[in-house]
C-alpha cells in the first residue's frame, strides 16, 4: 500500500505543479490519507534536511576558518546575509505550486541554526554577558514562530527540543524551576500538532511536556513530581480514549493511550513493593505551588475519566474500540492514591502494596482475556510479559525455598502456556479476522 500512497502523492504534486488542481485540492486528498501523507513528507524531509544542514555547516566551518581576522561589521553583514539567503531560497522552493517544498523546509531548518548561531555569535561579537539559557528560548521561539507561519511540523520539533533544553539548563544549572514552561509548550505546540494531524509533532509535544513538567516540579518535592506524572498518565489514557470517537484526528488515541500506559503501568509496578509509613506519598499542602499543582492535574484527571467512562457506556461507541475491562483500574488505582495523599486511607507494608499488586495482576489478566477474545496478538502478548514480571518479582519477594520459588515458575508458566494454546484457538475461530 506504501509504493500506491507514494505514487498518488507524487501524481498529486504534478498536477498541482502543471495547475490541473489548485494547491489546497491537492492537500484535501492528501488529508484523506493522513498517515501516509505524514510518511511521505518526513522521508523527503529527513533527506533534504540532512544535506542541507551538511552543507550549511559546511559553509560555517569555512567562514569559521578566518572568523578571528573580521572585523565586527563584517561578522554582522555575514551573519544577517546568511541569514535572509537562505530564506529566501528556502521561501522559492517552498512555494504552493512548487514540486521541491520538502526542499524548502530542509532550507528553512538550516535558517533556523543559522538563527541559533546568530544568537551566540552576536553575543560572542560585543561580549555581551547574558543569561545563557535566554539563547534557548529566544532560538525556541523563533523556530516556533516559523513552525506555525509555514506551517511546518519540522520547525515544530525543532521548538520542542529548545525548550526542553532550556527548561533543563534553568532547572538544574540555575535551580530555577519554570513552573509555567511546561504549559508553554502544550499551549505553543499542541494546537500545531492537532490542526495538522501530525502524529510525530504530538508524540514529540506530550513527550516534551512530560520531561519538562518533571523537571520543574522536582524542584518542589520528589513525592509530587511522581504524583503530577502519575495523573498525567491518568489524563492521557483518558484522552486516549475520548478522541478516539471524535471525527478529527482520531489517529492521535494510539499515541496518548501508548504514553499514558506506560508511565501507568511504571508507576503501578513500583507502587506493588513494599512501603513504611503511614502512606506512599506525602505532599505540602501549605504551600501554595504543592497545593495548585496536587489539585489541579488530580481533578483534571477526575474529570477526564468520568468523561472517558461515560463514552465507554455509550451505546454510540463503534465496536471497533470496546471499552476494555482493564480500563476499569486505572480509576480506581486513581482513587486509591487520592485517597491516600490526602489521608483517608493509610497502605501499611505490604496490606498496602497488595493492593497495587491487585491492580497490576487485574490489568494483566483482563489485557490477556481481552487480547484472547478479540484475537489482538500484541494486547495477549503485552499482558503476558506483565503477568511474568509480576510473577518474578513478588517470587524473589515473598518465597525463600527454592521449592516454592520452582512452583512459582511452574504455575507462570503452565498459565503462560495455557494462554497460548486458548489464542490459537481462537485465531483458528475467526480466521478472517486481522490483528
């Protein structure tokens, strides 16, 4: 199906050079087939990119090599010549009825490092003695500023790892934790990659968006970070499962339920050991920061499963993407938590951590039966490896004989291999059915 895509797309950009369909007609089929469209652009955007970010270093190196001997004029004129050079070259390829548009954003990329040295070259030039993390931002913001005139989901990726290297150098070199950074990128960048269907751009933003709400919140506590990363797991799994019935890029539910699902199930796993105290996590709530930060993502991811919960009900919901019984856990593990932050519910020892145990056990079973059922070998093989982990480490926990730790993996393994024997049969059930 690849090489019918790439060749309808390419027939696409012919017809649109020799004006038989006017641009935006062009991208409305396009938009009919939105990953292919996605795949098509990156692999000549990779390959543009690449050579013309080789050739632009190039050319630096060679002016690098008598840079000392310039005068600041001179350094100046070269800077800023460089500069509109490029965008006007990148400007021409990239023009609607061009056929070489991935040229022109591989071009625009090299403007944007060429931006970025700018920044640094300038300040080198008048020994100006600034804030250094500023550079990142300000680079960050002009590639994000190109990102949404283009628009360009390159330009956007670019953005996304400025600012994440800027949120960390103000972080941890300056202990300055940016509390609204995080929100900045989601603001900037999320509305970028949802109007433009790019899965790559939104896999690169929520990503982003979880580094750097890490990195400013663990300035506040190590408890609460856990905490605010846990519920936005909690939040993605719900998106992940509310857009899945929207008519607007529906193809964005993999990547949130992927995300959201494996910080869950990280965080559950190391939940299931052994805790002292009076609780799992303790949190300040006289200060102010703790309080906003505790509240507002709990809530949000409250409010967010109500509303996922209630669409899994609906009777509306296509039968392609049941509402799963695992699902069903991460609420409650929700609730467990809540209540034991705020101190309503103590989890002593291991009666504590039987209970994350329960609930780790619960997703891994109801993922088997579920896979089982609707002949989903990656569902079947994903609770499997969870059953096993489970199995092996609570054995090393829990049995000393090595005895009982042999009837550990017996049991596993007998079970392991019962699953395996029940999927076959029902793949040989339902032998049109493709997963």
């Amino acid at each position: 199906m690849k090489k019918q895509f790439t060749w309808l797309f390419n027939e696409i950009d012919k017809w649109v050079g020799e004006w038989i369909v006017a641009y935006e007609q062009g991208e409305i089929i396009k938009s009919r087939y939105p990953a292919s469209v996605e795949e098509t652009r990156w692999s000549r955007i990779i390959f543009f990119s690449i050579g013309a970010i080789l050739f632009g270093l190039g050319v630096i190196l060679m002016f690098a090599y008598n840079w000392e001997k310039m005068p600041k004029l001179a350094k100046l004129a070269l800077i800023f010549l460089a500069l509109g050079a490029v965008h006007v070259s990148a400007g021409r390829f990239y023009r609607p009825e061009s056929k070489y548009r991935a040229a022109g954003e591989g071009l625009y990329l090299v403007g944007t490092m060429l931006f970025g040295a700018g920044i640094w070259l300038v300040a080198q030039i008048y020994h100006i003695q600034e804030h250094y993390p500023n550079a990142f931002l300000f680079w960050a913001l002009g590639a994000l500023a190109l990102a949404w005139a283009l628009p360009s989901i390159s330009q956007g990726v670019v953005a996304v790892i400025l600012l994440v290297l800027w949120n960390g150098f103000e972080a941890f070199d300056f202990k300055n934790p940016l509390l609204l950074s995080p929100f900045l990128i989601l603001a900037g960048l999320l509305p970028l990659a949802w109007l433009n269907r790019s899965r790559v751009l939104l896999t690169a933003t929520v990503c982003a968006f979880l580094l750097t709400l890490a990195f400013s919140v663990s300035r506040l506590g190590s408890d609460l970070v856990v905490l605010v990363v846990f519920f936005s797991a909690v939040i993605l799994t719900a998106l992940g499962l509310i857009v899945r019935s929207r008519e607007h890029f529906p193809e964005s539910s993999p990547i949130f339920s992927f995300i959201g699902s494996a910080i869950y199930i990280s965080v559950l796993f190391v939940l299931s050991f052994h805790h002292r105290g009076r609780g799992v996590f303790t949190v300040h709530f006289g200060q102010v920061p703790d309080s906003i930060y505790f509240f507002s993502f709990a809530l949000a991811a409250v409010v967010l499963w109500v509303w996922a919960v209630r669409i899994g009900w609906s009777k509306n919901l296509p039968t392609r993407t049941p509402f799963r019984p695992d699902y069903y856990g991460i609420p409650v593990a929700l609730l467990v938590i809540l209540l034991n932050t705020l101190g309503l519910l103590e989890l002593r020892g291991w009666i504590g951590a039987a209970i994350f145990n329960l609930l780790f056990l619960f997703h891994s079973i109801m993922m088997i039966v579920s896979g089982c059922k609707s002949s989903d070998l990656k569902l079947t093989a994903t609770g499997c490896l969870l059953f096993a982990i489970i199995a092996v480490t609570r054995y090393t926990d829990l049995f000393t004989s090595l005895l009982a730790r042999s009837l550990v993996f017996f049991l596993t393994g007998a079970a392991l291999f019962a699953v395996g024997l029940y999927f076959s049969r029902t793949k040989k059930a339902a032998p049109g059915k493709i997963t």
